[in-house]
C-alpha cells in the first residue's frame, strides 16, 4: 500500500510540475526510471515513449496507465493515471475563476514568458537522453539507417505521384521492429 501511495504521489507531482502538455513529462519520467528502476527502467522508457507516439493519448497518461498497471495491476494503472491529472484539474478549476485578473498581472506575464525557454530545454535535454537509447541499442541503428533509405527511395520513385499517410510510416516502423526482434 505504502508503494501505491509514493507511484501516486510521484506521478502527481509529475502532473503539477510538468508545464506544457505531454512533451514536458518526459524529464520528469526520465527521473521516475532513475529512481524507481523496479517500476520503469530506461529501456521501457524509450519503449514507452515510441508506442505512445503511435497511439492516442498524451504519454504522460500512457506511460502512467503502463507503470501502474505493470506494478499494481488494473487498479494501479488507474491510480496512476489519475494522479498524474488530478493537479490539471485542480489548477484549472482555480485558473478559471480567476483568469481575467490572472492574466493582466505583468508579474503572470513574465511567468510564461520565461516558463516556455525553460520547458523547452527540458524537453530537449530529455529528448536527447531518449535518443541516445534509442538509436544506441542493439540493432537499433542499423534498422534506423536501412528505414531511412527504404523510405527514401520508395518516395523519391513512387511518391512523385502519390503521398502516404504518416500512419502508413508508423505502421512499416513497427512491422520492421517486430521483425527485427527475431
């Protein structure tokens, strides 16, 4: 019970902190794999990160619906998910009562303006942590480099009369993954 508590308070604190939309999560959860290694290792991060890409959903509330339910089961991945939106709601309910006033102060002004350089790099810094597993593991680039050139050359030949879908590319990605898991 004492581990339910500190996933939900971790991933709430996740979801107070993590100002701009999915993206900034991931530092945040690049930390929760430092420090909780039995709950989500960086491996499964970076795993995590690409299925959330391809699937609908911020990957905050993805990869909070993956750790608690890998730890805890059904009511885990709940748990967690909801924890990791509580603090949205909470501060949208006291933003929306007071937003006019909240948004003429020049002191709130200033806030966001700085907010976004700083969110940014965050973002960047954990992108690049993401990036070098990904594209450093076994296989990893190997696959990346014969994808690429695959794609280019499929679309400098066939694509100058038609255009694919960015599914369709998701989709090759991913049969590509599975078979070179074998």
């Amino acid at each position: 019970m004492r581990e339910l508590l500190l996933m939900c308070w971790e991933f709430f604190k996740t979801g107070l902190f993590a100002i701009g939309g999915g993206m900034a999560t991931i530092p945040f959860l690049a930390g929760l794999a430092q420090n909780y290694p039995q709950w989500l290792s960086v491996a499964d991060l970076s795993d995590m990160i690409a299925i959330s890409e391809s699937t609908p959903g911020p990957i905050g509330v993805n990869l909070a619906t993956y750790v608690g339910f890998h730890v805890f089961g059904v009511w885990g991945g709940v748990a967690a998910t909801l924890s990791l939106v509580l603090p949205s709601y909470i501060i949208l309910i006291l933003v929306a009562k007071a937003l006019d006033r909240f948004m003429k102060n020049r002191f709130a002004k200033g806030a966001f303006i700085t907010l976004r350089p700083a969110v940014t790099g965050l973002i960047a810094a954990a992108g690049y942590q993401v990036f070098r597993i990904a594209l450093f593991r076994e296989g990893a680039l190997l696959m990346g480099a014969a994808l690429l050139f695959c794609a280019l050359l499929f679309f400098t030949q066939w694509s100058k009369t038609q255009k694919l879908h960015p599914v369709v590319w998701i989709a090759v990605a991913a049969v590509a993954g599975v078979i070179f898991q074998f």
